[in-house]
C-alpha cells in the first residue's frame, strides 16, 4: 500500500549513502498537474519526512496516446510550488519529440508495428 511504500523511502536514505530519494514525476494534462496534486505530493512527501528531489518530466505524446502533456506553464507553475515547499524541482528538457524520438515514443512506435505485423500475419493464415 501507499503508506508502506512512503515508509520504505523515507527509511532508505538511512540504510545506505544515499543523501535523498529522487522522484521521476511525468507531468499528464488534467491527470496530475493541478496546484492541488502538487500539494497532495509535498503533504506525502512531508508527512513521512522523505528527503526528496522532484524531477518533473514534460510526458511525450504519440498518436493514439490518451494523455497528453501539461503545459510549459501549469509546469512551471507546478515546479515553483513545489520549489516553495523546500524541494528541488527541475523541469526535464524534452529531446527527440518533434521526431517522435522521445523517451516513450520509440518503444510505442516499435509495439504499434509489432502488432500490425501480428495482424498482417494473421490475416493471411501464417499464424
């Protein structure tokens, strides 16, 4: 459960060298970028004394993809909340998605490809 989980990363940093927990936080339009998830993430992080770094990371579409990407400034807007919290908060610069070479996008591209092919297969009865 979630409480089992922020227990485990507030006693990590204390068995091992490590000075703090770095989050990896996808930012998804309307999902999880609301002033309100930003404080709902700090309150946990706080409640069980996790030292925390918050990388947030501008999600990258693909088509089809249900979510889509917050905006560069409900991000922004996010990270100065968290940043006042005490936290650091640096925004991922993207690379790679005006080609569709992002972080996400290839693996999806190959998966797509890999069931058109499955289905070409099918359809001519080699499966």
């Amino acid at each position: 459960n979630i409480d089992e989980l922020l227990q485990a990363l507030a006693d990590y940093p204390k068995a091992s060298n490590s000075e703090r927990i770095t989050f990896e936080y996808v930012m998804l339009d309307g999902v999880n970028d609301s002033d309100e998830d930003a404080h709902r993430l700090i309150d946990h992080i706080k409640r069980y004394n996790i030292p925390a770094k918050i990388n947030l990371i501008p999600f990258n579409e693909w088509p089809g993809s249900p979510y889509k990407r917050s905006s560069n400034n409900r991000i922004r807007a996010f990270a100065n909340i968290v940043y006042q919290a005490g936290y650091a908060s640096p925004i991922r610069k993207t690379r790679g998605d005006d080609i569709m070479a992002a972080c996400g996008q290839l693996k999806s591209a190959t998966e797509r490809a890999r069931k058109s092919r499955k289905q070409i297969e099918a359809e001519a009865g080699m499966k």
